[in-house]
C-alpha cells in the first residue's frame, strides 16, 4: 500500500512541478486508481476511517494516517513527504472502529498506549508512551 501511496504522490507532485494541468490531471486519476485497486483497498473500506498521528500536541503540526498495522515507523514520512516521523508523534484521532495498539518501540515493543475506538489523545506527554517515542502502530 505505501508503494502504491508514493506512486500516486509521486504523479501528483511531478503534475505540479510541471505545471501542466489537463494530460497529467488524467495521469493523477490512472495513478489514483492503480493506487486504491492494487492495494488493499477493500480492507480499508471494510472497516473504515483511520488512525492519523501528529506531529505536536492538540493535532498540530504535519499528520501521518494508517488503515492498517505498521511494525516500524522508522520508513515512514510525515505528510510532507520529507521528514522521518519516528519518535516525533504528539497526538492522535482514531477515527475507526477498532482498538489501536501504539507502542514505542519499533515491532509492538516498549512502552504502550491503546487508542479505543473513534476516539483521540491530544497529547502524548502524560501517557506511558510519552511524547515523541511512537515507533509502531498495531490495528487490533
Ligand atoms: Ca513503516
Ligand atoms: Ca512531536
Ligand atoms: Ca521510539
């Protein structure tokens, strides 16, 4: 699914940076939909929502969403697709209807933070999982 993510990011930002607009607009929407059918799209829409993270406290800053597990953070991008957002989460929405397991350590490990269902956390800093140490997040 990242693959397909990146792909699809990848088309949208060479359409801007080229600043052509009706040929690569049909391009974005080919990406798009390579993007949602190769993937595990059904899954997503199964269950519904997401669990988005973000960089600072009260929901700030850049945000990562996930539809499903993600054992190490250490690959993963904030939404400026630039900077690493391992050890740098602060709050988060859980907007699906399941438990999310957020742990500090990359592979399900370290200290722990269990994100119920449709709810949210604005900030880390008072839980056992403290601010900015998220490194893994488990859809239960
Ligand atoms: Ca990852
Ligand atoms: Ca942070
Ligand atoms: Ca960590």
């Amino acid at each position: 699914m990242r693959n397909g993510l990146l792909t699809t990011a990848a088309a949208i930002t060479a359409a801007v940076v080229l600043g052509v607009t009706a040929p690569t607009a049909t391009a974005v929407d080919q990406a798009r939909t390579t993007a949602a059918t190769a993937s595990d799209a059904s899954e997503a829409s199964m269950h519904g929502g997401s669990l988005t993270v973000y960089e600072d406290s009260n929901f700030g800053g850049r945000k990562k969403s996930f539809t499903r597990s993600d054992s190490n953070l250490a690959d993963n991008l904030w939404s400026d697709g630039r900077t690493n957002m391992n050890d740098s989460a602060s709050s988060m929405k859980n907007t699906t209807s399941d438990d999310w397991k957020l742990t500090s350590d990359a592979g399900f490990h370290g200290d722990v933070y269990f994100a119920q269902p449709h709810s949210t956390d604005k900030k880390f800093s008072d839980n056992d999982l403290g601010n900015d140490e998220l490194s893994a997040v488990r859809r239960l």
